[in-house]
C-alpha cells in the first residue's frame, strides 16, 4: 500500500468521526441547553417567584388580613398606632378596623374597641357559652358553729336567747349565713313584747350531718365521751335534749307582724358608724 492510498484512508476516517460529532452538538443545542451564567439566572427566576410580594397601600384585601392578624395574636388590645407600624405606609387604619369590624359582626366573636383600643371578644349572646358553675366549699367561723350549735340544742329560739347563751352578741351576717346554707330556717314568733322571730334547722342540716331526727343529737354524755366536752364545767352546765318538737313561736306568723327584727336597729347603727369611721380615715 502506497503512502498515499494511506493518506486516503485517514482522511475518510476523521471525516466520519466529524459527523458523527456535530449531530450530538446540534442535539444539544436543539435541548435548549444554556451556557453557565444563563443557568444561574434561572434559579434565581425560580426562587422570585415563591417569594409573596409586601402588600402595598392599594391592597385592600391583604391588609385586612394582616389586621386580623395582628389582633388575633396579641395578648392584649392595641390602639391604632401600635396597628399603623405594622402596616404598609398610607394604609387607612380606620378604615380597615371598620370593614373588619362589620365582617365580624354576625360571627361568634366581635371586634370591639376598649379604652380606646381593640380587640376580638365573644359575642354578647354567646357569652352563656363560656360560664361554668361550680360549688364553692366555705367552712364556717367559730361564731356560726357556736350558734348553729345551739339553734339546733335550744330550737325554736330566738336571737335574744342566743346572745343570752353565747355572752356575746350575735351578727345578722351569722344568721344570714347560717340561712343561705339551708341549715337554719325561721319558725316563726314568740308571744312576747316585739314578736321576736325564732330559729331552727332544717332537712338539710340532718341529712348533711347525717341524722334521721333531730333527736339523734349527741347528749351530755356522748359530748363528754367524745372529749368535746372540757373537765372542769359548772356544777349546773347542762346539755339539753335536742327536740324537733314545736314550741312558743313555731310557725306563728301573722300578717300585722312588726317590720323591725330583733337587733336590727344595733345592726344599722353600727354599720354606719363603722362606715362614718371610715371615710373620717379616708378623709
């Protein structure tokens, strides 16, 4: 073989290897494939568009919901001022507060204005919604035991007796406690000068402390027994039977009965003197 049958040959070799690298070129370009700054240009396209834009003062819409927002999740009301700085500048604060508001007025909680300030609360017929009842346990004074104790002992009796009884006098505050309960009922007058009205207990007061009868009172005896009871008592101390039985004053009630209760004047004169003695210190 000559030299130039092999020139031939060579020539024809790197012709072929040419075409067959162009198509894959053209190929390339045909993709759309793009030079290294164009790629770059690209993600950034990309990463614009998953970014929200700020709203402007044109957007309605947008800033009423960032009001919503913003009341919402505070902790406290805000005023106008503390709303305007978080919005875009321009935007009319009053205005948007009062769409907001009428856009809330027939749902389950209302945009309201406090102190001059707003803020979301439950809607006034609502308000049932979020009350819960609950028993609220009070432990009586000393002074409410001594005189229950003795109603229940002395009953039917009067506050007089009471106060003859205890050596101190009584507050109306104590009976009146003694009533909300439901453990001391009145029972009616005594046939004496002022008509006194006398006390006792009710059902409440034994099925609380557990007693068929009134007459299931612990006597003298059992009281001692129990400890409850001092050693060193008068010669005369003596703990009476506890009767359910009526007596003068039980369930006498009449219409023409004097309007002043037993004590009542005591009463009244002291809580205005308490009073006066107050606003002099105030003073």
């Amino acid at each position: 073989m000559t030299d130039e049958q092999i020139n031939d040959i060579v020539e024809e070799t790197e012709a072929e290897a040419a075409e067959e690298v162009e198509p894959a070129e053209a190929t390339a370009e045909e993709e759309g494939a793009a030079p290294e700054g164009e790629e770059v240009s690209s993600e950034e396209e990309a990463d614009s568009d998953n970014v929200t834009p700020f709203p402007t003062a044109d957007d309605h819409a947008a800033q009423l919901r960032m009001i919503e927002a913003l009341l919402f999740a505070a902790a406290e009301p805000l005023d106008i001022d503390s709303i305007a700085s978080r919005l875009p500048e321009g935007a009319d604060v009053g205005a948007l507060i009062e769409d907001l508001q009428k856009m809330y007025a027939p749902r389950g909680v209302n945009l309201i204005r406090l102190a001059n300030k707003w803020m979301f609360r439950t809607a006034d017929d609502l308000t049932f919604l979020m009350e819960r009842e609950a028993i609220q346990q009070r432990k009586l004074s000393r002074a409410a035991m001594e005189t229950l104790a003795i109603i229940a002992y002395h009953q039917p009796v009067t506050r007089a007796e009471i106060e003859e009884i205890r050596g101190v006098s009584v507050s109306k505050g104590t009976l009146d406690v003694l009533m909300e309960t439901g453990w001391v009922r009145l029972r009616g007058r005594r046939k004496v000068p002022g008509r006194p009205v006398t006390y006792g207990t009710t059902e409440e007061f034994m099925i609380h402390f557990g007693l068929e009868s009134i007459g299931d009172l612990p006597g003298h005896e059992e009281l001692r027994a129990a400890g409850l009871l001092e050693a060193n008592l008068p010669p005369d101390f003596d703990v009476p039977t506890p009767s359910a039985e009526g007596g003068d004053g039980d369930g006498d009630f009449s219409e023409d009965e004097p309007e002043e209760e037993y004590g009542q004047a005591l009463d009244e004169h002291l809580e205005s003197t308490g009073e006066e003695e107050v606003a002099e210190k105030a003073g």
